[in-house]
C-alpha cells in the first residue's frame, strides 16, 4: 500500500511496540535516532531523511526556543511518523491529510 501527501508519495511508519518494522525504522533504532522511553518514543528528525530547509527551520527553532542539539520530536503509540517530511502527526490528522492507495 502507498501512502501520499498533497498528492506527493511518502515513506510513513505507524509507531508501534512489538510489531514488525520496515528496515528504514531498523536502521534509526540501531543508529539511535529513534529511542524509547517507556511508550513515548523520541525521534532525531535531523538524522531521518535530512533536508537542509527543514533542518535550517528546525535550528532556528531550536535557537528560538533555548534548546541546544534539538531537532527531536517525541511520539506516542498510534502516532504516525512520516519520514519523507519529518513530521510527526497524530492518528486524526493523519486520516484527514494523507491518502492511501
């Protein structure tokens, strides 16, 4: 099954525990780019599919907000976490802004 946004294909994972995970998900828990604490899990966007626009974006915010190294999010089990645009969106607005096919 394809997953699109704004009619874009994008690679997205379903944040689960003890399920199968796609290699790509493999990869970030080997190379710690994705950690769990407890059933929150913590996610180094800059690390997953670097873009140097949303990187420079979420820098800024970092400096903005008095965060030193950021570029993480924090998920929840059901969250989604789509890798291609480095956003993390909740199960609701996941069902209303993306497609599958």
């Amino acid at each position: 099954m394809s997953v699109f946004y704004k009619n874009k294909p994008v690679t997205v994972w379903r944040i689960e525990q003890g399920q199968p995970q796609p290699d790509w998900v493999k990869q970030c828990f080997e190379n710690n780019s994705m950690i769990w604490y407890d059933n929150k899990l913590k996610i180094l966007v800059k690390v997953i599919n670097p873009s140097a626009k949303r990187d420079t974006k979420l820098g800024l915010l970092d400096t903005f907000l008095g965060y030193y190294g950021g570029g993480f999010v924090m998920g929840t089990v059901g969250d989604f976490f789509d890798a291609t645009n480095g956003r993390l969106v909740s199960k609701k607005k996941f069902y209303k802004q993306y497609v599958m096919k």
